[in-house]
C-alpha cells in the first residue's frame, strides 16, 4: 500500500526524487545523525535558489509528513565547502533510519516550498513497483523523478485501489462496477470515441478492466480472512462457495451493462429486461418494450439480443423470449472463444446469429465464420432499421 502512496503522491506533487538509503543514511556505520545525503540533482527541488550561488551554508527548514502517518519539522541543508546536501533533524524516535532500513527505497515528494511528504519502500515488492511505475532501472535513481514517464498500469492499479478505498460496502452491485470499469478505462486510456468507431474493443477493454477491478477487490476482502485461516472445512467450503457464486453473478451481469454501454455511446434506443410473452425477459430489445407490444409497429424494425458470457450449452434459450419474432433472427452476443461447427449449425437451423467481439471471431471454425456478425456490425445495423 506504501508503494500505492508514494506513487500517487509523485503524480500529485511538484517534483519528486528517490535513491536508496546507504549504509550510512540508515546509521549501519554510525553517522546517520549527519542526515540523508541526496544528489545535487534535487537541489531545485529543495531550495528557491541555486545552490551555486551559495557560500557556506545554506539551510531551509520544512514540514515532511511519511508514510501519510506523522510529521517532522526538518532541514534541507547544502555545504558549500563538501557540495554536499543532506536531510537532516528527523527526531529521536524517528523509526525509518535504522541500520536495517538499509537498501530502502526513499521518496521525496514537494507539494508546496515548506510541505513535503516522505515515504521509505523496503520491501522487494514495493520497491520494484514504484520503480516499475515510473520506467526507473536501480541504476537511475538518486535523481529527480519524470513523473510524465510513468506507465498506464501504474495509473490503473492507483485508479482500481482509489475506486476500493472509497467504497463503502464490501462488494458494490453490479452496475456501480461496470461504471468504475468505464471511468478508470477513459481516466487511464483516454479515447471515449472508441465506443463508436470500435465498439468491439471497448466491449473486451470494458470487460478485462472490470475482471481486473473485481480481482483487486476480492484480493483486498478476502486476503486477511485466507492469512488468517479457517477454523473448519464447512467454513472454508462456505466462503468458497460465496465467492464463486459471486464470480458467476458478475459475470453475466457485467456483458449486459457493457454492452448498455455501447448502445448509449451511439445513441441506440433500446429496453433492458423488458417483459414480452409469458414474463419472458429478453436482455434487450430495439427500439423498446412498448414498440415491441404495438400490433402496428413493423416487427422487421425490431430487434432481440440476448447477451450470454458463455453460450455452448445455453443458447437455445433465447429462441422463445419474444415470439413475435419467432419467424426473424434472434441474436445472441457471447464472449466465448470458439463453438464446434456443428452447434454454430444448430444456430443457423434455428435462426440464431451469432454477434461476437470481432477479435475473438478467429476462434471459431474457419469455414463459418462469415456468419458471425461483430459488435460493430450489430450496431451499424440497429441503426440502419432505428433510422438513426
């Protein structure tokens, strides 16, 4: 967590520096009381003027909050005579600069030119995630960070741990984690015109970014409960089960919120859930629900999708939620990779099309694949009988 904070502090901040803590730094060879000496690279980062004007010493005392924790009134000193510049004044309890803090990773951030925030990494773990986050080898720290460097996975895990903070249930329905997935995608990634002008990849970045949230948060709920153990093998087999169920849940959930998603982007109206025969719920229907129950509405301008994360066993059940289409296509959008040609067969026999995210369509037999419609294929056409 450490690393989380130290990074997002970089992104937050004026400038930054790191290096990792000598032998001396962290008192192994009883000098510590002399500070942390830091490269003359940060100079600018410390004082309001160059340090080649000075003449003896210079000296700026500072606020420095660590770890988000406690505060100390320290000093940024420079020697003229050494060209050194060191940190100093940390207190007698200060709990960082021991000899066996040697090796850790120390980080500087400025917010303003009195209030700083200082973060020691000292496990493997943390230390090559924040290098890792900025593109830093071992070999080019001691130096001021270029916050600008750093990577977009960086920016998603701090996004995904920020979204896990702020919640307030343990686990968020549904359709609140479908929208984080959205935000953090256009928050990192950027291009939100994606959702028209490719709509089959959003659907799988939308998707990967959601599992990608849910596993951090499962990861963040559960952890202390696995580290602690279980008492039993009916409790481990109780929260098991609560897990996987939850995982089932989400899953066909979240293709249906994507892909409401997907048609708000390019302004399809469309019912989610409506009733037809016999409460029957199809996912969707185009143009909505009371067009499909007026008599005098053309029923070849209206559309029926169904949406099945896996569909190899379960796609005959869309053949009889709305009947008033009974004798026009139904389609089905699935995120399974591959389906034998002899149910793709079936499919065809009983009117079904296929609508799959176009790059997971080279999974599927070869010689059929040209009866798979992609996500961008299906919305071009609801638009064409919408009249949109």
């Amino acid at each position: 967590m450490t690393a989380a904070q130290a990074i997002q502090s970089v992104l937050n901040s004026e400038k930054s520096f790191c290096k990792f803590l000598s032998a001396n730094d962290a008192g192994a060879t009883g000098g510590h009381q002399s500070g942390i000496l830091v490269s003359k690279s940060a100079a600018a980062m410390l004082f309001d003027r160059p340090v080649s004007d000075v003449s003896g010493v210079l000296k700026k005392t500072v606020r420095i909050v660590w770890q988000e924790n406690f505060e100390t009134e320290s000093c940024f000193t420079y020697y003229e005579s050494k060209k050194e510049l060191r940190i100093t004044r940390f207190g007698r309890s200060f709990p960082f600069l021991r000899p066996e803090q040697t090796g850790a990773l120390f980080v500087l951030t400025r917010q303003t030119d009195s209030d700083y925030s200082g973060y020691f990494l000292d496990t493997e773990r943390e230390i090559e995630e924040f290098l890792s986050a900025f593109c830093i080898s071992p070999t080019e720290t001691n130096r001021l960070i270029d916050a600008c460097n750093v990577t977009c996975e960086a920016r998603e895990r701090l996004a995904i741990q920020e979204f896990i903070g702020g919640l307030l249930a343990d686990f968020p329905a549904s359709e609140l984690m479908s929208a984080a997935a959205h935000a953090i995608e256009e928050k990192v990634y950027g291009h939100p015109e994606r959702v028209i002008t490719n709509p089959d990849q959003m659907l799988i970045r939308w998707t990967s970014m959601e599992y990608a949230l849910f596993r951090e948060l499962e990861q963040a709920k559960y952890r202390p409960l696995i580290e602690k153990g279980f008492s039993s093998v009916e409790e481990f087999v109780r929260v098991a089960n609560i897990v996987l169920n939850r995982r089932k849940s989400r899953a066909g959930k979240s293709l249906e919120h994507h892909l409401s998603a997907v048609f708000d982007g390019n302004g399809l109206p469309y019912a989610s859930q409506a009733v037809t025969e016999g409460k029957k719920r199809p996912d969707f229907l185009f143009p909505s629900g009371e067009a499909y129950h007026d008599p005098d509405f053309p029923a070849e301008r209206i559309l029926s999708l169904a949406a099945k994360t896996t569909c190899k066993d379960r796609w005959r059940q869309v053949l009889s939620e709305a009947d008033r289409l009974k004798d026009r296509p139904k389609y089905l959008c699935t995120l399974q990779q591959g389906i034998s040609g002899a149910q793709m067969d079936e499919m065809q026999a009983a009117n079904v099309v296929l609508v799959v995210p176009k790059p997971y369509i080279e999974t599927y037999p070869k010689d059929r694949r040209d009866r798979i419609w992609t996500i961008g294929k299906f919305v071009k056409f609801a638009k064409e009988i919408g009249g949109i």
